[in-house]
C-alpha cells in the first residue's frame, strides 16, 4: 500500500508540473523561436500595430486575450528607470481569443542588433505599465513574469500566466515531454529495483 501512495504522489506531483506548464507558462526570447512547452508560439516580423517604431518589429500571436500594457525590463545594477526591454502586449479590440506580445530591445555599438527585437525601444509607454529586474549576467539573462489579474499580459479568461523572457541568449528549457518521461523513467526504475 506504501508503494502506491508514493506512486500516486510522484504521479500527481508530475502531473501538476506538466499542466502548469502547458496551461500558462510561455518563454519568449528576442528571436521569436520560444513558446509553450516546447511547441513554438507564431511570431512574424510586420510593420509595429502601436505605431512605436518605423519599420518591422518581432510580434508573438497569443491564442488568448490580455490586459494591454507594457513590461519594462531593467538591466542588473542599472536604476529601475533606465530599462533595455519592453515587452509590448497588445490588443487594442480586447479580442478575447487572440493578442500580441511585441518585444522590443535596446542595441547600441557596444551590444550591436543581432536578434529581431533589437529595433530600439519605443518613446512613449502606455498607461498600464510594470518594471521587473532582469536575472544572470549581460549576454545571459532574463526575467520571470507571472501576469497576475489587471496587470500587463495578464489572460483575459482568469488562468494564471507566466512568462519566461529571455533577453539576450536563448537557453533552452526542458520540455514537458521531457519532464514526464523522465518521471516515468524514475518510477519504472525504482519499481525494477524493489523487485529485485
């Protein structure tokens, strides 16, 4: 009876790491290859729907609606005001099945555009905004965002939503499949060594 318990255990733990993952929980980085669990969200290169900047900025689709606003990522020791991202979510007709999210970042000579976000940040914020301070060191960091009700990127339907923003390298995270084969794999091998 033991060994069931610890199985049911094991089995609902894994089961709650994997639909949280694949309820509300997306990665974005500046090349727009990201998404939820491991399957990419569509992202295009087009002309900027808010009229920040000239030109084509990277747009991630969301298959939900959320609160319009801006999130303003702040580098490691630098003051809150001066960030180098902006993630832009979108959705000026308050579709409540489909937004934006457009994610502008700041280059210079020192850190030149390599990536399709890096089109500069754009001069006026909207009204809804937030600052979070980025994670890990220039060239490798990022930032966790859970998009609470009424706050930027927040889904219009209630479901609780994270964002994991990558700004300057993608670093790959383990896929939900992942997860859960491994889990599998550690039941399967803790069964095979109790029989034996």
């Amino acid at each position: 009876m033991k060994k069931q318990i610890k199985s049911l255990v094991l089995i609902s733990f894994l089961a709650g790491m994997v639909s949280r993952t694949v309820l509300g929980q997306f990665t974005i980085d500046e090349f727009g290859v990201q998404g939820n669990n491991g399957v990419n969200l569509p992202s295009i290169l087009a002309p900027d729907p808010s009229g920040a900047i000239a030109g084509n900025v990277l747009i991630y689709l969301l298959p939900f609606g959320v609160t319009p606003g801006d999130v303003l990522l702040t580098e490691p020791g630098q003051p809150a005001p001066a960030f180098s991202d902006v993630l832009r979510f979108w959705n000026p007709a308050g579709n409540p099945n489909q937004s934006e999210l457009i994610f502008y970042s700041d280059f210079s000579s020192a850190d030149p555009a390599d990536a399709p976000a890096d089109v500069g940040l754009p001069a006026q914020l909207q009204v809804n905004t937030i600052n979070i301070n980025e994670v890990g060191p220039e060239g490798n960091n990022g930032a966790l965002y859970a998009a609470n009700p009424g706050m930027p990127g927040a889904d219009f339907s209630g479901v609780p939503t994270q964002y994991n923003i990558i700004s300057d390298a993608a670093v790959p995270e383990p896929g939900t499949a992942a997860l859960l084969v491994g889990g599998l794999g550690l039941l399967a091998g803790i069964k095979r060594y109790r029989q034996k």
